[in-house]
C-alpha cells in the first residue's frame, strides 16, 4: 500500500534517458542518483524505508510507443516528479506521460492542486527559460538542480556530493512531504441524517477479493458515499433474497466485483453462490447496475463453468437500459468509477422536450460518413452538428469547443484517417470537457470503412468509457443501439 491511501504508487518519476547516460560503464547516471537520495531522505523523514512508494521505469527505451504499462503506473501514482531538460521536452514520450497525469489528476477527487501545491513537481535539471517550459507545469516556479554562471547559461545539473544538490533535495523533500500529508488527510465523514438513505450496495464476493472491498468500503465510507450493510447474513436461501432484493430497492447503485472464482455456496442450491446469486438478482431488481471485473481476467480460461457463463452474460447483456455498466480495469479505479457513477446518478435527467444533440467530429476525408450518421440522427430527432477538420488535429479548438457546450455526445470518425490523428483529437476533446466542465456524457468512436487495419482497435482511456459503434462493413443502424440509449432516446431502431 503507498501512502496515500487509494494510490498503488505515491510518486511517479518522469524522465528523459538521456540524462541518465554517462560515459563510464561504472558510473551512477544522475538520474538513478537522483532517485537513491530522494528514497532515502523520504525514508528519514517518514520513519519508515520505503512507506512512500515511488515508481520509475528504469528500462524501457524512450523511443518506444507510449502503453498500456505506463498509464496504469501513471493512473495509480499521487504524485507527478518531471525532470525537466532539454532532453525531456524533445521527448515525445516524456511529454506524453505529462499530459496524461495532468489530465487524469483533473478528474480525482483531490484536483490537480492541494491548497497552494501542484501535484506535478518542475524539476529542473539545466537553466531552462520559462517559455520553453510545458504547458502543463502552470505557474509554478520549479525546484532547481542545476549551477549556471548567468541567467543565459544554460548551465549543468548539480552533482550529487554538492552542498546545493543536497540543499535542493531538501527543499524537494519537505514540500513533497507537505503534499503526501495533505493529500493522506482523509476529508471529515459526512454524517447522515435520520432516514437518509444509503447511495450504494456493495453485493458480496470471493474470498480473493474480499480485501479489496473492505479498502472501497472504508475509502467511500471517507468520502462521504453511504455503504448498506453488508449481506449475508441472512445465509438461509430465502431471507438472504429477500434481504438483497430491498437492498438495491433502497440503493442508488448496486456494485458487483467479480474474478475467476465464485466464492461461497448457498446451501442447498448445488453450484449457486452468493456473489453470483446477487449478480442476477442485481440484473432484475436494481435501479442501476455496476460489474467491475479485473483488467486482466481471461473469460474464456476460467475453470468453474457456471462462472464463466455468468461472467459471459453480464459482458453481453443487451445495453437495453441507461443504469447497467459492465468495466474491466484496476482495484486501484473502483473508488473512483463508483463515485464517478454516483454523481452521474445525482444528475437530474433531461427534462421532457428538451432538444437532444451530437457533435459528430471528422476529418474531411471521413465526412460522408458523418453525413450519412447525420441523416439518422435527424430521424431519430436528435440534432447533429458535423465538425469537419483538417490534417492537424488540434485546429479550431475554440470551435470545437462551443460546440462541445452545445451537445450531450461526442462522436469521433476513425474511417480514412489514422488512428493516430483520432486518439490527439480525442486528447483535445478531453482536455475541453474537464477544462469548462461542458455535459458530454456519452463518448463515441465510429469505427467506418475501410475495414484493414483496425482489427485490434483500441481507445483504452480511464478518464472517459467510450462506445465502439462497428461500421467498419457499411452503415449499421442496430450498432448505434449504445449511442442511442445513453442520450436517452431509446434504443429502438
């Protein structure tokens, strides 16, 4: 566990590779010595060695495309330390890693700032002039590891057996200290009110995941979302059904965690288990379904075959509803989603009458496939607006950005154009939606002909949950079935 309760890793440490290089096989790179004193003053400070958690990738070369691997570490980190150089801002890699952790601390509970503190530290490693500086590093005035002989010079980084390399680890130290307090410091309970009814149902689960749903149970409980008792007991078959159906008729959200294992038997119901006994009972009662499952559970290799058809119905069950979500992703998101999916169950619906619309966003070589969608849409009396862009991906932001006031869902066209120009023009998109808290709840990808070359698509973002709707073989109204019931129109065709 790091400190911060919530987080797998308490600092995440950004850096170009080309400042750890050294000419001697057996020399220390900078950044390795770098990383050694922080650990090791942190652990002076704290008490304790290695009660602050921190993450590096030590290997990976920087010319590789940025993963999955990397954003999960990035995702499950507090903390965001860029060593800022040259080096590092020609990196696409570094830079990448950047903006990620910006945007994803952007829609935590705890903000981008705690108090006066940024979570992502400016490390300076040369005298860099301020305007060189990423965007993303906001106002903040930086910590300098560097000695130059003028403001001009661009100067070298402090040696580890320096006076001033230890003075600027100090400062380091105790303002990240100040941070990890803050950001540990749990908010004061929101005490209920006589009668007030809880928000969320945590059904019962495997023994293997039993740890984890005591850690969401005590992290909601903080902050301020209200947990039913938990159930069993009763353990009889028929009070225990009787008891799981008033807890979701009394519950906003019912959430179900489930792996590979099925957990305890009902007794004298041979292969029936309570974790799956209150998975169908959700599908049938509750006012809003949540499955959550683990990133990295392989269905089809499961061995209990009642769980594996369970599991199979719950991930292919008809999206006939606006309250049913079915998620894969880390422990460390759970808290997260559920608080997420609580607030969007707050949001009063849309009021009879009200007009619906679309932003539906393509690059000119994709616009008669945004027309056709268009044209179903009229039908289907929701107004589309149709954004055709050019070759740069993050041109006419501010009209992108009116419109995305104006609309209830994005559609982003991945026909002709490269992936790589949909997933930055999603990024700009992102980046809108947080910054002027615009209402788009519905993200789409519109998968359209030509079929080669997007067999392995993927759009993996935690911050958003998006709809693939296939038309990669021509136009298929029954694929924009999801689109469809989440903007509340219905889900008929």
């Amino acid at each position: 566990m790091a400190f911060i309760p919530g987080f797998e890793y308490d600092i995440f440490i950004s850096y170009s590779h080309t400042d750890n290089l050294t000419s001697k096989p057996e020399e220390i790179g900078w950044v390795d010595q770098f990383h050694k004193d922080l650990r090791v003053h942190l652990a002076r400070c704290i008490g304790i060695v290695d009660k602050v958690k921190i993450w590096r990738d030590e290997k990976l070369d920087g010319g590789q495309l940025f993963d999955q691997v990397i954003q999960n570490r990035i995702s499950q980190s507090a903390i965001f330390l860029a060593l800022n150089s040259r080096g590092y801002r020609a990196s696409d890699y570094c830079q990448q890693e950047l903006r990620w952790f910006h945007q994803k601390a952007q829609t935590e509970k705890a903000g981008l700032h705690v108090g006066e503190r940024m979570r992502i530290f400016n490390i300076l490693l040369y005298n860099i002039p301020h305007g060189e500086w990423p965007t993303e590093f906001g106002r903040t005035t930086g910590f300098p590891f560097y000695i130059a002989k003028s403001a001009e010079d661009l100067g070298t980084p402090l040696d580890a057996q320096e006076k001033g390399f230890k003075t600027c680890m100090r400062e380091l130290v105790d303002a990240v200290i100040r941070l990890l307090n803050s950001l540990a410091q749990p908010p004061s309970p929101m005490r209920p009110q006589p009668g007030e009814a809880c928000e969320v149902y945590m059904a019962e689960v495997a023994d293997s995941l039993r740890t984890i749903r005591k850690r969401v149970i005590s992290e909601l409980s903080q902050k301020a979302i209200k947990v039913y008792k938990p159930i069993p007991p009763p353990y009889e078959p028929k009070e225990h059904e009787q008891a799981v159906r008033a807890a979701m008729k009394e519950t906003k959200l019912s959430v179900h965690l489930l792996d590979q294992l099925g957990g305890a038997e009902i007794e004298n119901e041979m292969g029936t288990t309570y974790p799956r006994k209150q998975a169908r009972l959700g599908m049938e009662n509750a006012k809003c379904q949540l499955i959550w499952v683990p990133s990295n559970l392989e269905t089809p290799k499961i061995e209990d075959e009642q769980q594996k058809v369970l599991l199979d119905d719950l991930q292919n069950r008809v999206r006939d509803e606006g309250g049913y979500e079915f998620i894969r992703g880390m422990p460390t998101e759970i808290v997260q989603i559920i608080m997420e999916k609580v607030e969007q169950l707050k949001t009063p619906s849309r009021p009879a009458g009200a007009p619906l619309a679309a932003l539906l966003d393509t690059h000119k070589k994709d616009q008669l496939f945004a027309l056709q969608m268009g044209q179903f849409l009229l039908e289907k009396n929701i107004q589309p607006y149709i954004n055709p862009e050019e070759d740069d991906p993050s041109s006419n932001i501010n009209t992108l950005k009116e419109r995305l006031k104006q609309v209830g869902a994005l559609i982003i066209f991945y026909g002709l154009v490269s992936g790589e120009w949909v997933r930055a023009r999603l990024a700009e998109a992102a980046k809108i939606v947080i910054s002027e808290n615009c209402s788009v709840n519905t993200f789409c990808i519109y998968l359209a002909p030509p079929e080669e070359g997007k067999a392995d698509v993927r759009f993996d973002w935690p911050l958003f949950k998006f709809n693939l709707l296939d038309n990669r073989r021509g136009f298929s109204p029954d694929s924009l079935r999801p689109l469809l019931v989440s903007l509340g129109a219905g889900g008929a065709i």
